[in-house]
C-alpha cells in the first residue's frame, strides 16, 4: 500500500501501467449516451453544453466534456456537490486537476466538484478512516486487492453501468479497478517499472550498452564501482522499492500462469519463486546500493534515491515511469532529463518467465454511492483524450490510462517506455496492490528485511502464506 | 483512577478538614467545605468546573478505549460488518510475534536509557543554568529551543544531518568516529533514534527541574553553607533531596513518552531498517493502517494502553505518592 502512495508522492501523481496504450480499443468515446439513455439531450435545464460534442472535436485547448450524457441529466437534473480527494497536493497536479473540475462544472452547472488535495501518505489513511463512515465521492483508487477490500464497506458504487461504453478506451488496464467483473473504479494513468539509469555515468565507466541480462547488469555493476560510480540507487526506507526488485525477478523466473495462480491462491510454493530469490541475493551479494540504502527514501529530497540519480550520485534505479517527473525538481542540473535512459528489467538465464511481461500499476478514482452517475460522467471527462493530454501537457501525468492521449508524449525517453509498454502482453499490477493489503505490507516488510541480510530465500517465498494464515 | 473519584466531595461528610484515617486534607479543600449549606453551591460549581471536562473525558478516552477493546476481538479490514470473531486470537498472535515483542524491547531500552543518560545530564545542566551564570537567559533559551519544534520538523532536520555524507558524518569524522550509517545500520539505528529524542526533550526536562531548583528556598542553602558544608554536599544532602518530586514527575513522563514513542521513528525510518527501529506505536500504526488490520491493530493499542496504564498506577502508589500529598485529599491505602 505504502507504495501507491509514495510512489505518486512525486505528487504530479504519475503512475501508469501501459496496458492501456496496448489495447487501446478504439471504441468511440462516446458512450455514456448509452447509460443515460438518450435523456441526455432531451434538453433539460440550462446545459450549456461546452462544445455539446465528442471528445474528439473538441479542441485541445479547450477539452470539453466527452460523451454526450450533457450536464442537466447527471443526478436526475438535481444540483449535487461531489467532495473529490486526490493525491496531487502540489503543482503542476494540483491546478491542472482543479481545472478539470472547474471545466466539468461549466459544462454540467448542477454538478459541483469540491477538490481537496492530500499529501499521498495522508490520504492513504484517511480512506479507510473515510470508508467507516461518509467516503468522499470521488476519491484516489490504486485498484487491486486494496480495493476488493474496501468495497466491502458497501460505499463504493458499482459504476458498471455508467461506463461499460467506453471504459475499453482505456484498454486492458481498466481491469485492475474491476473486481468480480463490476467495474469500482477508473485509471486516469497507467505506470511500468524498468530501471532509469544515467548516460553520462554509462558512457564514463566505458558502457555502451545497457544490460539485457542479470550477469551483464552484474559486470556493469563491477565497471561501474571501477569508475567510483555507486551503481545503484534504492529507497529502502520506503520498502517497496525493495520488493519491485524481487517482484521482477519472479516475473523473469516464472511464467504468468504460475504467478497469478500463485497469488491468487495465496501461497507462493512453485520453486520459481525461490529461485527469484537466489537471483536478487546475488544481485545484492554485488554490493551494487548507495550507501545507507536501507534508510534512504525513495523520492523526498536531493539523498532520496531519486535525487541520487538526478544528481549524479548513482547511475541507475528500479523506478516506475513517474522518474522523469520526481527527478526534475530535486536537482538544479536543468538538463537531467536529457541524461536519463531507460532499459526493461535484465533477464536471468533459464528463468521460465512469459516474454512480454512486466510490473506495473496505475492511478484512479472510486466513486461514492452518492452520484454515481455524476462520478462516472466526471470520471469519463477526466479520461477523454482532450483532457488527459492536457494533464500530460502539465505534466500532471506521465502516461495516460487512454491509449488515444499517449501521442501528447513528447519526452524522447519517455516515449520509449511508451514503446516498450506497447509490447508489453502481461502487466502485473505490483503485489503489495494486487494482494490485500495486509499481505502486501508483508511482502514488502518481508523483502525489505531480507535485502537487509534477514531471512533466506525460502522465507521469502513463504511470506504470502503465512501472511493469508493470519 | 480510584484516588480521584473518590475525592469528590460527599457534602454531608462529618469533620471537614481531617479524613477518616486522620491525614491532613489540602488547605484549598478545607476552605470549600465550610458546611452543608453550601453544599448546593458547591454542586453547581462542580458540575461546571468538571462537567465539561469530563465530558471530553469520557468521549474522547473512555470511549475510544472502549471501542478499541470491543474491535481486538474481531479480525477486521476495517470495512463492512464486523462478525469474525477471533477472541484473544489477536493478543495471542501480539504477543507471540517477534516483531511486536522486539518493539516492546526497543520502548524499555529508549525508557531505560532516558532514565540513565538524559536524568543526570538535564540535572547537571539545570544545576548549572541555575547558577548566576554570564548568558544564561540565553543559555536557558538554547537549551529549551529543541522542544519548541514539533517531531516532525525534528525528524526531518536530523534525518537530513545523518545522511550518507551529511553533516554529522563530518562531524562524527572531525572527532574520529568515522562515518557511520547511522540510520541504515539495524545495530545503530536505535541508539540515533534515542540521541535525537534526547536532543528534542532534554530542553524540556531541564527547564522542569530549573523550576524545581527555584522552588527551593535560598535561606536552605545559606544555612548549609554556614554549618560549612560544601558545594558538593549542599547539593548531595540539600539541593537532590528537595529536588526529589520534580525528578519523580520527570521520570514520569520520560517513561510515558518512551513507551508511546512515535513520531521520531516513524519519520526518521518507518520503524526500519528490518524493523530494528520499530516501536509499539509504529508497529501498530503500520498494522492497522497500512495493512488495513484495524482488529489486530486494536489489540496492539490495547496492550500498548495496559502497559502504560499499569505502569502509571504503579508509578503512582509507589513512586508519586508523598508527592501528590495534598494535591488529592485523600490518598489510596
């Protein structure tokens, strides 16, 4: 859990899992008219329709709403006020999503959108706080087993209805804010993990090319502490940075059947997953980590192992695609984005994995039982293509959830990523989300402690049972 | 607690001033219970006085205890109905994992280490900033400065100095300790965690024994002084003695504060590296909150408050009790 959070702490909440852009459907937006049952334009109260059009015609500058479910007939015409907690609390996040609510009440006058920002680790806890009594109505979803966990507060509303028209723009990712099949929640962008590593540094430790496979990520390593180059940055106080390492290395060392039949039967017993265990052993046996790894966080300040890489003081770490909007600000070199490169995670040899796979996640938003229909329309909005490439515009996203936005990606490093999401066939959205959350916090507590020399590899595979034990 | 409750006032109680055993009653109570017939007067004053207290009292700590109580018995996510009930199963699991038991372990050492290091440090500085000294206004004011910035400003400021290469590194190098990681290290990172506890709560001792130093007469030390005692005795046999109930109250609230220590840990290393930082607060924060463990994370508070619970009534019959004499009319036996 922990991880969501922290890792869109960079607060321009940038997530993203690429599924989206893969399967991007190309179904038309515009599907709410379905739902709302052609009431929409029945020409019901003032509804100054910005644009009244599709998303696609409307201008980039002034997205309008998409669909055509037009203001006045979201919550039957009656006004209504929607609290939405969301996790951008600072710049550029925070106005570009005050804007979006701002253009969605021009646009449906009865619908008011009350925005309050959390810091990410505050807002982590308040929501379940919120969830035993009045949630707000629409609220950060990470999706996964979290989420499966707190629908069972019976306030969240199945939104199924309200988006089955055009929730497949959103590609296969959509899926993580589904359980059972209803659809709780919606991704506005979609992360994949890989490492994000210096040129510069490479180049001056004599690396041409970034490593494919775990023995030349292991000779690098060895150039790199010739060159007096720490090799990698980890956020080990954070601890989930910790477990994308082992979490990788299980998606090289087993096949998608075998981990998702893993998880979901709760007990990790295939010897794979042992075997990914031997293989982050060696790599941290490497000594690879800066110095004071296991107190470092991931993302806050110029000694988080983000502002390591932006300064130059380590050449590479395992990070999701929001790097490239955390490092900017925790460096004074203007020009570090053009000195970021970004390589998949390095294959084992004999590892069974399925080719194709990575780990991923992204971010949402839940809705209350209070409007659903009002929600789900904003939520619709907030994912049409005009709006989302607004957001990546701003800089308030990285990669969005709509597979239609991602040529708003100008980055030349990101578009790479953007490239090898694209290839991706099998995203594993991260564990500690996938699972409940008390497993998660277990596995990452559990890999944390054995990159800190604790446990062996067996232990680690165990964590999963004896955590659903409990 | 008992003592209190059974203080308040039974108006038509025979001879005011002396309780049932014969000990003298506070001054302040002798007066207010001039007689039956103010007996109307004095009800009204005590609804008022402690009606709105109590009800704070009740709402916000009874209560919650209560409520806490009632949910350790279920395990629960902290969503939908609560209906599996597990009994003690979540005690049980507490206190038989080692993480939580190494938490409890970590809370005595921080108490244990507060009672030998930073009680007769903070005595000998208040002795000192006690004297008629160049600067001390000044010098007090340093001193108190740490407590006047909240945990998390703390927290973060040293985490800072303590990094990889920080400012303390120099430091710690300059003096030829060498540099440490001094938060990443699981054999360290406690004893950090204690030194900048000790550097945010020092001040506050300090200026709570300065009171204490205050409080005793001068005409005491004069007197010493003419009967040729030395500085050294003046303070051994007169100063320490009557300093005693300030010690007694200080070593109170370091206890209470070691055992619910939060912030520091929490900010400074989330209770890490492999849990070497952890205590009973974060141990229970990390449960209930981040593992959506809301009946297990009850139980850790449960046991966290009985601890404290059980320690402070202790602490009160055998160590505050002379102390106390006078504040409450009437003491348990």
């Amino acid at each position: 859990m922990t991880s969501r959070t922290t890792r869109s702490l960079a607060q321009r909440s940038l997530k993203g899992r690429q599924l989206a852009a893969i399967s991007v459907v190309a179904v038309a937006a515009l599907g709410l008219a379905a739902c709302s049952s052609g009431k929409s334009n029945a020409g019901s109260s003032g509804t100054p329709t910005s644009g009244g059009s599709s998303s696609t015609t409307a201008s980039a500058s002034q997205p309008a709403p998409s669909g055509s479910s037009a203001g006045g007939d979201l919550n039957g015409g009656k006004p209504v006020t929607l609290t939405w907690w969301h996790n951008a609390n600072t710049d550029p996040g925070k106005s570009a999503f005050q804007k979006v609510a701002a253009d969605f009440h021009a646009a449906h006058p009865n619908v008011t959108i009350n925005v309050q920002p959390f810091q990410n680790e505050d807002i982590k806890t308040k929501i379940p706080i919120a969830l035993q009594g009045t949630p707000p109505d629409i609220f950060q979803q990470w999706g996964g087993g979290a989420l499966a966990q707190q629908i069972q507060s019976g306030k969240i509303a199945d939104i199924t209805q309200f988006t089955q028209s055009w929730i497949g723009d959103l590609g296969k990712g959509a899926a993580g804010w589904a359980v059972d099949g209803k659809q709780y929640g919606v991704p506005y962008d979609y992360h994949v993990v890989g490492f994000w590593y210096r040129t510069d540094l490479f180049q001056k430790a004599g690396i041409s090319d970034p490593p494919a496979t775990l023995d030349d990520l292991l000779s690098d390593i060895t150039k790199l502490k010739a060159a007096g180059i720490t090799p990698i940055a980890l956020g080990g106080k954070d601890k989930w940075p910790d477990a994308f390492y082992w979490e990788n290395f299980i998606l090289k060392e087993c096949p998608q059947d075998t981990i998702v039949s893993s998880l979901n039967a709760k007990k990790l017993s295939d010897p794979c997953f042992v075997k990914a265990g031997d293989d982050l052993k060696k790599l941290i046996d490497a000594k690879p980590f800066n110095s004071g790894f296991l107190s470092t966080s991931a993302q806050q300040g110029a000694g988080s192992s983000a502002g390591l890489l932006a300064n130059g003081k380590a050449a590479m770490e395992l990070q999701g695609d929001w790097e490239m909007a955390v490092i900017p600000p925790l460096t004074s070199d203007k020009q570090v984005a053009s000195k970021m490169g970004f390589f998949p995670f390095p294959s084992v040899s004999g590892g069974q994995g399925t080719p194709g796979a990575a780990l991923g996640g992204g971010d949402g938003f839940s809705c209350s039982t209070k409007a659903p229909d009002a929600c789900a329309a904003f939520l619709q909005y907030l994912t049409s293509v005009p709006v989302e490439t607004e957001l990546i515009k701003a800089n308030a996203i990285t990669i969005p959830s709509n597979g239609k936005a991602t040529d708003a990606i100008a980055d030349p490093t990101l578009k790479k990523v953007l490239a090898y999401l694209q290839g991706v066939t099998y995203n594993q959205l991260y564990f500690d989300q996938y699972m409940t959350a008390a497993i998660g916090n277990a596995i990452n507590d559990a890999v944390s402690n054995f990159i800190a020399g604790q446990g062996s590899s067996a232990d680690l595979a165990g964590t999963v049972a004896k955590a659903a034990s409990q | 607690m008992s003592t209190q409750s059974r203080t308040t006032t039974r108006p038509g109680e025979p001879g005011p001033g002396v309780g049932p055993s014969g000990e003298a009653l506070g001054p302040d109570r002798a007066k207010v219970r001039s007689g039956p017939r103010s007996s109307l007067r004095q009800r009204t004053e005590l609804t008022i006085l402690l009606g709105p207290a109590l009800v704070l009292f009740v709402g916000f700590v009874l209560v919650p205890i209560a409520v806490a109580v009632y949910y350790s018995i279920y395990k629960w996510n902290g969503f939908g109905p609560l209906k599996d009930v597990v009994g003690f199963g979540n005690y049980r699991r507490a206190l038989t994992d080692t993480v939580f038991l190494h938490s409890i372990i970590h809370n005595v050492i921080i108490a244990g280490l507060s009672l030998l290091i930073q009680l007769p440090l903070s005595i000998g500085i208040a002795l000192l900033l006690n004297r008629k000294i160049r600067g001390r206004t000044f010098l007090r004011l340093v001193v108190f400065a740490p407590y006047v910035l909240s945990s998390a400003v703390t927290a973060v400021m040293w985490s800072l100095m303590l990094q990889p290469g920080g400012f303390i590194d120099h430091l710690s190098k300059a003096v030829g300790i060498g540099a440490h990681t001094w938060l990443a290290d699981i054999h360290i990172v406690l004893y950090t965690i204690f030194v900048v506890a000790s550097w945010q709560y020092m001040g506050f001792g300090i200026v709570l024994l300065l009171a204490g130093l205050q409080g005793i007469p001068s005409e005491l030390r004069e007197a010493a002084a003419l009967d040729g005692a030395t500085a050294w005795q003046t303070t051994r046999m007169v100063i320490l003695p009557l300093l005693g109930p300030t010690i007694r109250i200080w070593i109170f609230l370091s206890m209470i504060g070691s055992l619910q220590l939060f912030d520091l840990p929490w900010i400074m290393t989330g209770g890490g590296p492999a849990n070497a930082s952890s205590t009973m607060s974060t141990y229970l924060i990390d449960k209930g909150f981040h593992s959506y463990e809301f009946g297990y994370g009850s139980a850790v508070a449960v046991i966290l408050f009985v601890i404290c619970f059980v320690f402070a009534l202790l602490y009160q019959r055998f160590a505050l009790r002379r102390d106390t004499q006078g504040a409450l009319t009437r003491m348990v036996r």
